[in-house]
C-alpha cells in the first residue's frame, strides 16, 4: 500500500506503522482473549455440566457452516481497510453497515480516494470518530435504557420476541442478501441445495439435522463453482469485493 | 447478580444472561476498543504532517466518522434491543454491538442450540442451551479476529499476489456461502410452525419495502434501518397471530 513516500514523509509514516504493527495485533489478540475466556467461563465455569464435546460439537456444526466465510471476509476487505485499520476494523465490528462508510464519507470530504498513506490515515480517524458513537449510543440505549425497558415490557411480548425472533431476522437478512449478492445464478443453487437439504434429505435422514448448514454451504460452493459463466471469467473489482460477503452475513 | 441460581435445566436464563463474569467479559471488551482508539488517534496526529494532514483535518475527519456512524449505531441499538430478552445485555453488547453481527451471531446460536436438539428462545431453551449456544457464536466469531491477525500481516507484504490467484473463487465462494446458509437456516425455520412461516414472510416484506422505498425515493438511510424495521414488524405480526389464537 505504500506510495514511496520521500526522504521527509516516510519518518513520519514508519513511526506510525511501528505504533499500529504493535498495538494493532495486541488490541485486537486482547480483544479475542476476552471473548474466549467469557465464552469457556460460561460454558464450563458456570456449573452447567456443558461436557468439552458438547461445546465442540456446537462449534464444529458453526465452523462447518460460516469458517469459509470468517477466512475471506478479511481477505476481501484488506485492499479498502489498508493494515493499520484491519485491527481496528475486526476488532469493533459492523464494517459493511458502519465502518466503511464512515471512513469513504470523511475521504471524499478531503478528495481523497482509497489505497494511499493519506487516506489510510484519514480512514483511521473516521473509524474513531464512528466508535465513539457506536459506543456511546450502545451503553445508552442499549445497555441503560434498553435493559430498562426489556424489564418493564409485559413477559407474553418478550416470550414472542424470544421465540419469533430467528424468523424475524432470517426473512429480512435473507432479502437483502440475495439483493446485495445480486447473482441470479448462485441464488438459484442455493434455493435449490437448501430445499433439497431440508425439505427431502433431513426428513429422510434425521442424523444430518446437525450439520445440514454446513452440508448445503458446501454444497452451494461446489454446484455454483461447477455452473458459474467460464466464458467471461468475472473481474473482481474492490467495489465488488465488499458487496459480496457484505450487508447480510458478518460484521 | 444471583449466580446462585445457576441450574442448567432452568428455563430462567436471567441468572446465567447476567452473570458478573460476562459483564466483566463485556467491559473488558469496551475497554480495549477505547485504548486502541486513543492509541491510534495519537499515532495518526504524529503521522498527520507527513500526509499533509492539517490537525483541524485529523478532528475533522473524526468529526464526519462520528457523524456517519450515527445512523448505522441506533440501527444496530435496535437489532441488540429486540434481543435483549435472548442472550441478555452482556452478550448482545459484545456480539452484536461490536465484534459480530446480529445475522451471523443468532445464526450461529441457533445452530448450536440445534446441535442440543433444542430451540432458540422457546420451551427447550434452557440456561445450559444458553451457555453453549454464547460459547460456540463467540468462538465461531474469533476465526474472524484469528483470520484478521494472522493474515493483515502476510498481505501486507504478498497481498497483490494472492488475490491475483483466482478472481472467480473470490467472487463465487463467499456468495455461495453466504446464500446457501441462510437459505438453509430460513427454510428449518419455516418448518417449525406456520407462525414462523409467516413472521419470516413478513420480515422479508418489510426489508422488501423498505428497500424499495430506500431506492425510489433515495433515502440511504432507510437501506440501514431496514433490518431494525423488519424485526419490529415480524414480530409485531408473531404477536397478533399468537394472541389471537
């Protein structure tokens, strides 16, 4: 990413890339060993008698179905991020809905275009600017008020928002994605593996409930790879990069 | 808190959703998001100069951030509030609010909770269930972090290279990934009760509308609002139809 930047610029730019080469990975490993101790600590410190091959069966059926896509969600959105703002990116989350466009708003408010050490460094400041609203509106509403008015609302309302709430979010997701994906082709084999799974395979072979997720992504992956256009081989461009694994899925 | 009361077959999970150690998980997460921040915007003033990037531009940029954020935050804080009464305020502030997302973190529990053979929020939802279900989307969510550590460093050097191997994996694996699993987690939903049926049609005609409108009258931001309206509505509807049966 670097532009060869003269005798005079390039000390400034190394210290920065010293600084976020070092705290960027140590923020962002702090981040996941915090995570992973709350996630073994309620798994197996809490009492519940949750057996180690229970919690790995539960995360082996959630790798099987999105570990393709936590590997190249990343490897899509290093060219728009740039290194310094990966740590930043896949530490806070919601980079398709928040942070890119936080960081290409406040770019074009300075001409400037992604790729270069400016906007790399224009992007980072944007990326804070948006964490602080992120932050300061999810202690507010969410944690303050939200836990506030959870507790006041009548239980039926909560047992149906609890019970509803998978369809709820899987009809609009759903949408958006096949919308934003916008391959006709690849919507049609997975419409198709998905029934097939679900609708004849499961009935026909309980034991597959498990891993029927994991089986019509590969699935998917395998028929849409097989019938994709061979003709016109697709040029991926950045813009078409992020849209793909964006909005519906991760982050 | 009462983490007393933990009981793995209780179907009360607000001891578990509450438990001090997911609060602490939860703080220690803000926490180290913030010290990043301030470690970065002091290492971005010092390098400003040699962008040629003016210190009122560095606040300026922060500035027009935190202003596109706004938007997108309350859009998010209204996902994570409709599923406060399921993973609790610790879980839904990490997971949803920062870190994951709320398609891929219900997603994930709710294939976790299928591994139990039980159901996400209804009479099989237990704190047990609750427990493997916040480990498992937690972990799940950490290949991301992994992925992002191990390989930031390796593209940085070889980047150009590497995504010049197959354009066309880079274009069709994620789609297909992506598709092939919510199509798959949507229809078992379906499966489970013509409510569900119905609910997800229902949210999938409000995110249709509102996309529409999005477009033909050119509010962008209805595009990020879209999936808070869609969930209010769906389970607007979930609750007349069980009421009035």
């Amino acid at each position: 990413m670097s532009n060869k930047p003269s005798a005079d610029t390039s000390e400034g730019f190394s210290a920065f890339d010293r600084t976020t080469s070092f705290w960027g990975p140590i923020t962002l490993g702090l981040g996941l060993l915090i995570s992973l101790a709350a996630a073994l600590y309620a798994a197996f410190g809490t009492g519940l008698g949750v057996t180690p091959l229970e919690l790995i069966t539960a995360v082996g059926a959630v790798l099987a179905t999105f570990g393709i896509i936590a590997v190249i969600e990343p490897v899509s959105y290093f060219p728009i991020l740039g290194r310094s703002a990966m740590y930043q990116a896949f530490l806070i989350g919601n980079i398709a809905n928040k942070l890119l466009p936080a960081a290409i708003v406040a770019q074009a408010n300075l001409g400037e275009k992604p790729g270069t050490r400016r906007a790399e460094l224009i992007a980072g400041s944007a990326i804070i600017g948006a964490v602080l609203v992120h932050i300061t509106t999810l202690i507010l509403l969410v944690g303050v008020l939200g836990t506030w008015l959870v507790g006041m609302l009548p239980a039926p309302l909560i047992a149906t928002a609890r019970t509803y709430i998978l369809p709820a979010i899987f009809g609009a997701v759903l949408l958006q994605s096949v919308l934003a994906m916008k391959s006709r082709r690849t919507t049609i084999v997975a419409v198709v593996v998905a029934a097939a799974i679900v609708f004849l395979a499961v009935p026909l072979a309980p034991s597959l409930t498990y891993f029927a997720t994991a089986l019509a992504v590969i699935l998917t992956i395998a028929i849409s790879w097989f019938a994709r256009v061979k003709t016109a081989p697709p040029t991926v461009t950045h813009a078409e990069e992020t849209s793909a694994p964006d909005a519906a899925a991760t982050n | 808190m009462v983490h007393e009361a933990v009981d793995p077959g209780s179907k009360d999970i607000t001891p578990l959703i509450h438990h001090p150690v997911l609060w602490a998980g939860a703080i220690g997460v803000f926490a180290v998001v913030i010290l990043q921040s301030v470690i970065y915007f002091r290492a971005i003033r010092k390098a400003a100069p040699a962008a040629d990037l003016t210190p009122a531009q560095v606040t300026g940029s922060v500035r027009s951030g935190a202003v596109a954020a706004i938007g997108p935050s309350l859009a998010v804080a209204l996902i994570a509030v409709s599923l406060l009464p399921l993973f609790g305020t610790p879980a839904v502030l990490t997971r949803i609010g920062l870190v994951g997302s709320a398609a891929f973190d219900v997603a994930a529990a709710g294939i976790s909770a299928g591994t139990q053979g039980a159901q996400l929020g209804g009479p099989t939802y237990t704190q047990k269930i609750f427990a493997i279900a916040f480990a498992a989307m937690t972990i799940g969510g950490l290949v991301w972090m992994l992925t992002a550590l191990i390989l930031t460093p390796i593209l940085s050097k070889g980047g150009a290279k590497l995504r010049k191997v197959n354009p066309a994996v880079m274009a069709i694996v994620p789609t297909a990934a992506l598709l092939g699993a919510f199509f798959t987690l949507s229809f078992q939903e379906v499966l489970k009760s013509p409510v569900h049926l119905v609910t997800m049609l229902a949210s999938a005609a409000a995110m249709g509308v509102c996309l529409l409108l999005a477009h033909r009258l050119r509010l962008p931001w209805l595009r990020e609002w879209g999936l808070g309206a869609s969930i209010i509505v769906a389970l607007a509807c979930a609750y007349f139809m069980t009421s009035a049966a």
